[in-house]
C-alpha cells in the first residue's frame, strides 16, 4: 500500500523531504555517474569550488581479482591515457597519482598498479574562477586479471558546489601521493644514499623506521621511451639498511645515462616518498 501525504497537511515531513532531496542533489553534482567497463566503473569527482586551481578526481572500481596500472607499468601492461582537451574553462589538468603496489603479471615479471579502488587526484587550473568549469574526460585504460582488458571510457562533470560532498574523498586520496623528498632526508622511510657501480649498475640504499616494513623501490627514467629495470632486494646490505640494485638497461638508443634525471618511488607500510635525482 502507497500513502500520500499532502505537503500542506504536514510542513514538517515537507521541509524535511525537500532537504534530503536538496542534499541528494548536491551530492550527485559533486560526482558524476559510474561508467560501467569491462570488470570496471570509472567517474569523476569535483571538489569545492574555490579560486583558480581546484581539486577533483578519477575514481575507479573494480571487479575482484582485476587489477589496473600506475603510471608506469612495470614489465607488462599499459598505463591509463587522459584526454581532457573538451573540457571548458580548463587551461590545465595534472594527473597526481597515488603510490602503486607491486603484483605478478603472470609472465614471470611484476607489474604496478592498483586493486580493488583507487581515486587519481587532478589538480585543475580554471582559465577564468568566475565563470562555469565543465570538465570533460577520455580515458583510456587496462583492466587485468589472467588476461588484459582494454576499457574506454567518456566522462564529464561540472564543478558547481562551494562545499563539496567529495572533499574528504579527494583529501583522502591526497594522502596517499607520495610526498617529495630528498636523498639523506629524516622521514620515517627514506633513501640515504644512491650511487653507480661501474657504468651499468646503480645501487640504492633505503633506511626504515620499522624494519619489519615490506618496501618497494620503483625507477623511472627523464621519458616514457626508457624502460628500466624493476629494481631488486639485495640480499646482503649493512645492518639497518635495505639495499636495492637495477641495471641501467633499457634506455633509449644512443642515449647515456651520465646526467641522467631519475624519479626514484619509495614506498614501505603507510608511508610514501618520491625522490627526484641526477644520476652521476
């Protein structure tokens, strides 16, 4: 059986009807609607509406037992792609990307990326505060699990709330960026020394405040052209020191990497660091 009520009868279940309907809405401009992928859902989120550089996000989900990838996708695998050239009012979007874990890519390598969920924070410059932001996405990605799925996905969604209903969910995910560091520097988990042995090799040694910590070391080279090595657990290394190894293998034809500028990703328990260094 359906009762009716009429508004006029009761104000108070009017006005309470109509603030959770307000509320439902506000929440719902603030993330636009699942896209439902092969093993995957991927929407935006909009942060709050202030000033010229806002934050918002690309939220994924996915099926048990899929997997997607970092931004550089270990020995297999194809990192997501972002097209946001449709969007208005939007001079520039930087992708910031949460730290990866490592997991077997059913080859014998491993590969990096994420399970289960994951939200990718944007940091997105307005060309003008006053006027409406639309922000419009193309992405392309893989999904994986014992075989690799391509999936892509159009998605879009203006940025309206002055407080919006996804701000802790974007700070959340803010946290889980690695933050930048600086070989040597005092944080729980850190990389005390980087040096060459020979021409071919680089050595990386990492100090842990819990040395029961598992802790991941990840390389990227100066372009997306360079594919070196995952970088390896030494088995002997002084005490209170975990010592990684990786050959500088897989650059760029004629390219040295005397000079070469290296983004180093440390990542142990909760905590995350990002080194930016000059090979010498």
């Amino acid at each position: 059986m359906i009762t009716k009520v009429p508004f006029h009868a009761v104000p108070g279940v009017a006005v309470a009807l109509l603030a959770c309907a307000l509320s439902a809405a506000a929440t719902a401009q603030d993330a636009s609607p699942w896209q439902r992928g092969s093993h995957s859902a991927v929407r935006l989120l909009a942060g709050s509406r202030s000033g010229a550089v806002l934050l918002g996000g690309i939220a994924f989900q996915l099926d048990p037992g899929w997997k997607t990838y970092w931004r550089t996708p270990g020995d297999s695998g194809m990192p997501p792609r972002f097209d946001f050239s449709k969007s208005d009012n939007i001079d520039a979007v930087t992708v910031l990307w949460p730290a990866p874990s490592k997991f077997p890519d059913g080859a014998g390598g491993h590969s990096f990326g994420y399970r289960d969920q994951v939200v990718l924070p944007l940091r997105i410059a307005a060309k003008n505060a006053d006027k409406p932001l639309t922000l419009r996405a193309t992405i392309n990605y893989a999904v994986c699990a014992k075989l690799c799925v391509p999936v892509d996905a159009d998605v879009e969604l203006p940025f309206v709330s002055v407080a919006s209903a996804e701000d802790s969910a974007l700070a959340a995910a803010l946290d889980t960026v690695p933050k930048p560091a600086r070989i040597g520097d005092p944080n729980p988990l850190t990389i005390r020394d980087v040096k060459r042995k020979g021409k071919s090799r680089v050595i990386v040694d990492v100090v842990s405040s819990n040395p029961k910590d598992d802790v991941s070391l990840f390389v990227e080279g100066p372009t997306p052209d360079w594919a070196l090595p995952i970088p390896t657990r030494l088995s002997h290394a002084p005490r209170g020191v975990k010592r990684f190894s990786f050959k500088l293998d897989g650059l760029p034809p004629n390219t040295s990497p005397d000079g070469a500028a290296l983004k180093l990703t440390l990542v142990g328990g909760k905590q995350a660091y990002e080194f930016n260094i000059n090979l010498d």
